[in-house]
C-alpha cells in the first residue's frame, strides 16, 4: 500500500503528504548504471507503506546510504504533518529496499531527531523531512547514484529561484510500473516556511508512493525532497523540502558524516524550455 497521505491545513490551504554533508572522502565504486539495480527512484517499504527514494550518500567508511522522507516511516496517520510531535517508527527499523537482497536499516529520521532535541522552530519542524536508509554490505555493489532518465545529480544547490525549472522522478506503486509517467518536468512556483520548502508544479503531479522522490533544478543539482500534495497555490502542486537545509540539519544534530553523491550518467538537461 503506498505510504505518504499526510494531510494539514497551512494558510487555508489542504496539504497531502506524499510521503549536510559531513567531511568530503573518496566515493565507493559505483555499479554500472545500466545494470545497478539500487539507484535514486526505487520503492522503499517502511512497516508496508510504499514511497519512492530519492538520492544516494556515503559516509567516511564506504557505507552507503538511500534517501527517502521522514514521515514514510510515521505512525500517527494521513493527518500527522508536524515532525516535531507526529509518532515514527524508531532508528533502526528494516526498509525494504527494492533491487536488493535484503532489507535495509534506517539510521537517521529527522522527525525523531526534533523531537530528541526539543526543536520548536515551526518551519523546522513542519518541512524537515528526511531518512536515511543504509544499504546492507551485500548490497552496496548494487547501488548506481544517477536518477533514471534525467542522470545527475551534478552536486547540491544552495537554492533554486521562483518560476524556475525543475525536475523529478517518481515511482508510486499505483502507476502500475508505467515507467513512462515517472519522470517529471515542471516549474517552482514560490518558497515557503522561511525556505525550508519549495512549492512545485510538474507534469505529471507528485502523487500518493511518490513521497521522498528527488528533486534537480535545471543544471542537476539536488535541492529537494518530495512531501506533500497541494491545493494552493495551484490544486495538484507539490510540497518540496529544501534539501541542503535538511543535510545541514542532520549534520549539526546527527552523528552521521554522509556525502551526496553525483551521478555517474551525464545530466540530460530539461527537455522543455527553460525560464
């Protein structure tokens, strides 16, 4: 069943959920893209919801690690959007990692991390919305960093402007494996919570199993994760957490020294025109 329906309500407006870097070092050995089977856009299962990872990160020691959102591991329901008092299963709980042999840990969650801490900045708690899952060693020789069909990502973006373009790579278990509906190319329509998120609208839309999908700007960068479903400003926008403050987050709070890694294949560029 596909995870990731949260639901609130932020100036008027109904919001669905769809559910940095420490000390560079030397990146692992990469799988060959075309054979990898682990790679950004694959399902993930967390207690049998369904969302969709994002990017790959390695640390000092050559572990390497799957992104996808918080709240695909929460327990308080559709309705729970706050990460800073909404339930998750804990740190250590199996992901099931599809393409690989065997189910990998989640070792980081930002929603458990605030509540750890006692943040209460509202914009922290309402948009930090990151996991991490560690691939198991067998697996690590699996793992390909570069997003299907648009390669990348060509590093971190700091920001990305209002009325820019974007693109993704969603994989919701209710498409029904149509693979031709998981690329997604759109534009930014403004920032929100005082630059914690990003509001989107793509074609076609984030949708329910999407949750946690990656998020490029129009040269590659990684600066997203997908949250949520939106009825403003535009009915099927998404709500996209700024990526660089969510790595900043976890490496001022976490104990983990991960890195973002770059793709392996060429970034293809938006095929529409760019603003």
């Amino acid at each position: 069943m596909s995870k990731s329906i949260r639901a609130a309500f932020l100036v008027a407006a109904a919001v669905v959920a769809l559910a940095v870097a420490g000390p560079a070092s030397a990146a692992p050995t990469w799988a060959p893209a075309a054979s990898a089977t682990i790679h950004p856009g694959v399902q993930t299962i967390t207690a049998g919801g369904q969302c969709t990872s994002n990017f790959v990160f390695y640390d000092a020691s050559n572990n390497v690690y799957l992104g996808q959102a918080a709240h695909c591991s929460g327990t308080d329901g559709n309705t729970a959007t706050n990460g800073c008092d909404a339930g998750s299963l804990p740190v250590g709980t199996p992901v099931e990692v599809d393409g690989a042999s065997q189910p990998g840990t989640m070792v980081y969650n930002s929603w458990i991390t605030m509540q750890q801490l006692g943040e209460a900045d509202p914009d922290t708690c309402q948009f930090n919305d990151l996991a991490l899952v560690k691939i198991a060693a067998a697996d690590v020789g699996k793992v390909n960093p570069s997003i299907p069909f648009w390669g990348g990502p060509t590093g971190l973006a700091s920001s990305v402007a209002d009325q820019s373009k974007v693109l993704s790579y969603g994989n919701s278990s209710l498409r029904g494996g149509v693979t031709q509906l998981s690329p997604k190319e759109g534009v930014k329509l403004l920032t929100d919570g005082n630059g914690w998120s990003h509001n989107v609208l793509t074609v076609s839309p984030g949708i329910p199993g999407d949750s946690g999908s990656a998020f490029i700007d129009k040269t590659g960068k990684a600066f997203g994760v997908l949250s949520t479903l939106q009825l403003a400003p535009a009915a099927g926008s998404n709500g996209v957490g700024d990526l660089s403050r969510e790595l900043s987050y976890l490496a001022a709070h976490g104990s983990l020294g991960v890195t973002l890694a770059n793709g392996t294949e060429a970034f293809r560029g938006p095929l529409l025109p760019v603003p």
